[in-house]
C-alpha cells in the first residue's frame, strides 16, 4: 500500500545515483556476485560484513531475507555488488515460490555465484539439491566459488573431508573456508571476486552502500524486530510497508508503516498485553533507522489484517518480488 499524495522524491529511490565513478585511478572493474545457499547459511551475515553496514536482516529463523538486496563495496579499484537472495529451499506457497525464482533469478544474471554452506552441516540434502540445480541453471563458464562458513564449529580434519567432498559434487573455481560473523577469511574471499570481475566503470556512486530504497530498508529493520521477537511461525505469515515518509524541517523523519498479518489471532500476538510487544519492537526498529539514516526518527506501525495478503500482486511488487514468479 502506498500513498497516493505522496510524490516519489530521494525516499522512494535507491540510496545514491547509479553511475560510473570519475575519481578512480587506473582501471575500474565492476559486477555482480550473488550469494546463494540454503536458509541460514549465513548470507546476509557475509553480505552485511562485505559492505560493512548492516544492510539484510540476520536472524535465527530460516528464510528470512525475501528480497535480492544489493549491496555495495570496494576492493580497491573493483566495485563488488553483491545480491544477497532469499535462501533456496523447497518451496510451498506462492510467498516461497517467488522467493526462490528470485534466487534463481539472481544467480544467472551474476558474473560471480558463491555457494555458502555450514560447516557443521556439511552436504546436506538441501546443498545436493542445489548443486543438482547448478548444473542445469548456471551458465557454462559462470564462476562459482565454495565458501565453508562457520569454521570455527569444526575441526580442521572435518573442514578438510568436506571441501575435498563438496569438489567432488561439482567444479568449484575456489574453495574458501569463512566465518562471516567472526571476519575470518572474508578479506581473501573478496580480493578473488575483485579480481573475476570484468573491467569496466562501476554502477554506483563510491561511497553508496545499498541499492535499495530507504523505504524499503526501513521496513526490512522493522520486519526483523518481529521476527526476532515472535514466535516461529508467525513472522512467515506478515509483511510491512513503509506508507508514508516526512522529513521535517526540525531534522527528524517521520515513518508511518503497515503491518500486515493474516489473521485477527496474530493481530492479537502482535498487539501484546496492553500493546507491549508492538511497543518494544517500534522502539528497537526506530533507534536503528535512525541509526542508519543519521537523524532522529519518529516510527509509528499499524497492524492490519488482511488474511489474502499473499495472494496480492501489490505486497510482492513492495517486496521486490514478481508475483508472477509464485504461480
């Protein structure tokens, strides 16, 4: 849902302009690697230590990324936009269709694809699955790196049987072993994928670290305060919507935002013991945007029922999704 008053000003648009930077030295390279792998690989971990801003949601729960969520970051004279996609996973509703096809989708437009897998995990069914895909989705030629994440749950003799086993299911151009929340490895990971891009100028301004609009990252703060906060089915069965954005002249913005729930029960669990639960999630989610935005934020959430959400074209266009994709 958006507002219809409302013009599209630098609040509905990607943070910084696209473009080739002018201020570089020597030759520029610039692409795309997308990060795929199961849910809760720990993509959006790598992504937000890569850009060195938080800019995807990290939680606990499985499938919580929906979106491709670009972001942005330099190795030296390489630009480096990473697609963080939604994890792949066998999917059941319209809402997990799309969020796979995304994925996909993403992947085979990349010019790098890193597969992330747990460490501890190993070759899943799910891994095997999506090495399976691989083979029928990736283009010929398409580099694709293997990164182990979460090294340090394992022994190296472990980590050493599943790099060699993980070869032997597909050709992997590089094998890293990482651990995105610690930093370990991250740096020799992105020098590599500095060095398979393709020259060129870069998309995006230097110092721009998402392309997302800040509407959206607004919502995605505050979808991740209830998901962290809710119990583990619910937060699968909402969505929110940045409604209005105001930049007022005393230097605060305002946000007004819709949650949406399926059903009056989850209104209900949302709501809490005299709006309780609703009021420490608007106050976690606003001190981040402000965080993020560099300026006081007023943040006030409305929860609606809407019990076909899932089933409207208008909420996948808000998340980045092609409704088309769920059928």
């Amino acid at each position: 849902m958006t507002d219809t008053d409302q013009t599209e000003d630098e609040h509905s648009k990607p943070i910084g302009e696209m473009g080739a930077s002018e201020t570089a030295t020597g030759p520029t390279r610039a692409g795309f690697v997308a990060l795929i792998g199961e849910p809760n690989a720990g993509k959006s971990t790598l992504l937000n230590r890569m850009v060195g801003a938080k800019v995807s949601i990290v939680t606990h729960k499985v499938q919580t990324t929906r979106t491709r969520i670009r972001g942005v970051t330099m190795a030296g004279n390489t630009q480096i936009v990473f697609v963080d996609t939604p994890g792949l996973f066998r999917p059941r509703r319209r809402l997990d269709r799309a969020m796979v096809a995304a994925a996909w989708g993403g992947a085979a437009d990349a010019d790098v694809i890193v597969l992330l897998v747990e460490a501890h995990r190993g070759l899943t069914d799910g891994t095997a699955a999506i090495i399976d895909t691989m083979r029928d989705r990736i283009p010929q030629g398409q580099p694709v790196a293997l990164a182990i994440n979460k090294i340090d749950r394992v022994k190296a003799e472990v980590l050493l049987a599943l790099a060699q086993k993980m070869n032997e299911a597909f050709p992997f151009a590089e094998t890293f072993m990482i651990s995105a929340e610690k930093g370990y490895g991250v740096d020799k990971l992105r020098d590599w994928l500095a060095s398979q891009l393709p020259l060129g100028p870069w998309f995006y301004p230097e110092d721009q670290i998402a392309d997302l609009p800040m509407r959206m990252i607004a919502s995605e703060v505050t979808r991740e305060k209830l998901t962290l906060r809710l119990h583990e089915e619910l937060p699968y069965q909402l969505t929110v919507e940045t409604e209005k954005w105001e930049d007022r002249a005393d230097g605060s913005t305002r946000i007004d935002q819709l949650i949406y729930v399926a059903r009056d029960g989850h209104k209900g669990i949302l709501l809490g013991k005299g709006g309780e639960t609703i009021k420490s999630i608007s106050t976690a989610a606003r001190a981040e945007i402000a965080e993020f935005i560099g300026r006081p934020v007023h943040l006030f959430l409305q929860v609606k029922v809407r019990p076909n959400w899932q089933e409207e074209a208008e909420r996948y266009s808000e998340m980045g999704l092609d409704f088309k994709d769920g059928n």
